[in-house]
C-alpha cells in the first residue's frame, strides 16, 4: 500500500513538473489595448500558452482601466512568435490577432468595457 501511495505521489509530482515547465517554456507575447477616443494605451505580456487571463486582471491597473475597468477600442500584436493567435472575446466581441492580422477594432471602433472579456494566447 505505501508503495502504491509513493508511485502515486511521484507521478503526480512529474506530472505538475512537466505542465510547469511546459507553460515556462511558451513564448511571451505582448498584446496592447487602446482606448483611441481618450488616447490611453497599455501592453501586457503574456505566456503563449493557451491559458484563459480576464482582462480586467491584466489591464485592470493600467492606463485603460478607469476605477478597475477596462475601457478600450483596438487592440493590437506587438510583440509575437509567427504562429502565434491571441483571442480576445466577451458577449459580442470576439477578435482574433496573428502574425498577418497584428490589430483590430474590439467594436468598430467604439470604445467598450471589457470587464467580461478573456484573452487568450497560442502557439499553434
């Protein structure tokens, strides 16, 4: 039974090791948003790991953000691998961003809360 219980413990160690280091070894991406009616910008960095960040904890302290929300109108690619995608989506808005498509508007151009919205980035 301890045997088993020791097996049991070193795979699950290896395990979340290797999903540590994997995530570690993604690439950074850096991915802005801009409110182009106030003028305020800010990038955030971000591993290209498939991982689901809320906007409002990346941007939420930032120049964008106003009382903890996340007001912005484009966002774009600045910093990426070739096969990245950044995926920002939230109840009707739903943008996509890679190396032949680096900026986009979130709403044609009106400026939105994003408070609701995810980001996401891969390699693919």
């Amino acid at each position: 039974m301890k045997l088993s219980s020791n097996i049991a413990l070193a795979v699950a160690f290896l395990t979340s090791s290797l999903s540590a280091t994997a995530s570690a070894e993604a690439p950074l991406v850096t991915v802005q948003l801009a409110n182009d009616q106030s003028g305020a910008n800010a990038n955030v960095a971000v591993r290209a790991d498939g991982v689901k960040h809320t906007v409002e904890s990346l941007w939420g302290k930032t120049a964008v953000a106003r009382n903890g929300i996340v007001y912005a109108s484009s966002t774009q690619l600045t910093e990426f691998q070739q096969n990245t995608a950044c995926r920002i989506s939230q109840p009707g808005i739903d943008v996509t961003l890679d190396a032949r498509h680096t900026w986009s508007w979130l709403d044609g151009g009106r400026v939105v809360d994003l408070n609701g919205a995810s980001l996401v980035c891969k390699d693919a």
